[in-house]
C-alpha cells in the first residue's frame, strides 16, 4: 500500500513556485502547471472559510457556475455533480440537467441518489453508491454514503419512499417531488430501470397531488406544482400503490437522507482517494478536463482542483492521474465531479467586483451546470 501511495505521489505534478494567490482569509489560489496538465487548485482551510452548495437561481435547472457564484456572493466555487444532460434513448422525454446523487443545503435534504444504473458519467467502484463530499455541522470537511429513507403514512398503511427530488426512480418505487425540484419535467423519472439508463419508459405510473396533509387527486408529472404542494410518483408497483390512495386522504410524509455524518452542506460525486489510497480500478488512460474535491486528513483543509485539457491550454489527466495529483497535495479522501465541459473554476480575485473563471472551458464557453461548491470567507 506504502509503495503505491509513494508512487502515485511521484507522479504527480508540483506547481510552480511563487504562483499562490490569497483570494481570502483561509483561501489560497494557485496555478497548476508542469508538462501536459495545467489547470488550477483552491486551497482551504475550513477552520477560517466555509463552504456550501451553489445552486441555480429559482426558476433554472441549471446556471453558469460564475453566475452562481456571483448571485451567492461567494469567492470563489466549482462546478459539482454529473448530471442527467442527455435523453437521446428516451424520444419525446425531455433532459431534466438533475444531479445523479444526494445533496444537502444548509441541513435539509434536497435529492436523494438516483439508483446506481441510472447515472452519468464513469461507473461507481462498487460500494460507493451516494457517496458525498462536503462539511458537517462543525464546518469539518468529511465524505460519506447517504441514504434516502423515507415513508408516505396513511389511515390505510404505509408506503416507503425510494426517491427524492430524482431524475430517476428505482423499478417499482415511490418518490417524492417537492418545490426543490426546479422547472424540468418529472416524465424522466419513469425511464430506465436500475440497472440500465436506456432501459425504456415504464407503461405503468402513477402521479398523486398532496397539499396541505391531504390527497388533492391525480396530476400531470411534468406540471408546475401549486404553491406549498408536493408530488408523489410511482411507477410498476410503487404506481400501484398510489392508486390506493383516494381524494382527501390524510398523509404525513417524512424523508431524510441517513449516515454516519450530518451534513449542513454535501454534494455527490465518485470516490477517487479513500483513507489515503486511490479507489480500486481508476480510469488510468482516457484523458479529459476533470473537476475533484479532495479532503486532508482531520478535514480542516480542502482542495478544489479543475484540469484543463482538450485544446491549446493541456490534455487534461485521467481519473488515476488526477488521484495522484490529490495525494501529492496532501489529500486523504477525495471525489471526482462532473468533468469535460462542465469543469469550471470561478474566482473573485482580489480587488475584483466579480468573479471570473479561470479556467478554458473546453467546449470554449461555460457550461451551465445545476450545482457546484462555493467558498465564503
């Protein structure tokens, strides 16, 4: 395990000296260079910075990760998790650009992870599925699994619920959709089964209205929800269930997102390092522009890295070289995030009245994105 760790850290690239920048108080901006890959590294120390999830403005599926930093008033942020870009097996079923796994904003579940044959981007190592990056209560730096749990409670018995606020719900279960779902259609969250993304639609939905505590009746799955409602859908059996329910039924819902950590701020991604190793079976030749988090050890200090790559400005690195290039920086766990033309870095430089990205979108524009991590001082 030592002669592996040693090794990758060999590898990786060191920056040049002199190019740190302080952006704030905790928060140290520096350029990544050296050979074929370039891009750029925040370092933070959480005990005198925070951190949260950026989000798109209400009303958007997704934004600009500058334009989010912007409208947060933060420092400085990246983009966050793969996202459901693209329904090309799935004709008439619009994209809903929703994350694949958990979030959680300033201590409330947002989504749970949608299940693991569902998502975008790289295959999960085995045992990852839901795993997250972020801060707990304390503002320590920590990564863990989450796990939806939840239940629909009613006179007539209980339903459990698989979902939250996802692009996709496992085959036979129940989810639960309320106003942080944003303005994308719900229909994709009938497509697919847990095993494959391209699965086709099931024949067999349902879609209940609550407001209120109470059943207000059927509804279109691809609606605007009334103000203070939420929305359950089924499909197979979970739609069957639903169809138990009658006009004026009393529900009481609850949902949570369980582990060993409470989060106050927590996005998803893939494992890259785990307890200061990289994960087994890292992509180790197809080179790309990537995005990572990665954590050292106590969780005090994090590092927010972005490659380039794809034109004149690098060929970006694989999953296993970016692993390296966390373990040279001192991180102990790290995850890998949306990468490609989603990778982006925004930084409020110092005396500066906006942020501005610095890295070179490879699709030679910004990408918007329908979350990232944002740095406060």
């Amino acid at each position: 395990m030592l002669t592996r760790i040693m090794l990758a850290m060999a590898l990786a690239p060191a920056a040049p000296p002199g190019s740190d920048v302080r952006i704030a108080p905790g928060v140290v901006l520096r350029d990544l260079g050296g050979g074929r890959v370039t891009g750029s590294l925040l370092e933070v120390d959480l005990s005198r910075a925070r951190i949260g999830v950026l989000r798109p403005p209400s009303g958007a599926a997704r934004a600009r990760v500058s334009d989010m930093v912007n409208g947060a008033r933060a420092v400085a942020g990246i983009n966050g998790d793969f996202f459901d870009i693209s329904e090309r097996s799935h004709p008439g079923v619009p994209a809903t650009f929703a994350p694949d796994g958990p979030e959680v904003a300033d201590g409330r579940p947002v989504r749970g992870a949608v299940p693991d044959g569902q998502r975008f981007g790289p295959d999960a190592v085995p045992g990852t599925y839901g795993s997250v990056i972020g801060v707990d209560r304390h503002g320590v730096g920590r990564v863990a699994r989450l796990t939806l749990t939840g239940t629909v409670r009613t006179g007539n018995g209980m339903i459990r619920l698989r979902g939250l606020n996802q692009y996709a719900l496992p085959v036979g279960g129940v989810g639960l959709y309320t106003s942080e779902w944003g303005p994308s259609s719900r229909a994709r969250a009938f497509c697919g089964t847990d095993l494959h993304r391209n699965a086709p639609c099931s024949p067999d939905t349902a879609a209940v209205l609550i407001r209120d505590g109470r059943v207000d009746g059927t509804s279109d799955p691809g609606g605007r929800l009334p103000s203070g409602a939420s929305l359950l859908l089924g499909r197979d059996g979970g739609a069957s269930e639903l169809r138990s329910l009658r006009r004026g039924d009393k529900v009481r819902i609850s949902s949570t997102l369980t582990g060993p950590v409470r989060f106050r701020h927590a996005l998803g991604g893939l494992p890259l390092l785990r307890d200061g190793a990289p994960v087994p079976g890292l992509d180790a030749r197809s080179r790309s522009p990537r995005t990572a988090v990665g954590l050292a050890p106590g969780g005090r200090r994090m590092f927010l890295v972005v490659l380039d790559g794809r034109r004149e400005t690098g060929s970006g690195d694989t999953a296993a070289g970016l692993a390296a290039l966390l373990l040279r920086l001192g991180a102990r766990d790290a995850l890998l995030m949306d990468g490609g033309g989603s990778s982006t870095m925004a930084v409020r430089m110092p005396g500066k009245p906006a942020a501005t990205v610095r890295n070179t979108p490879s699709d030679g524009r910004e990408r918007p994105v329908p979350n990232g991590l944002a740095i406060y001082k």
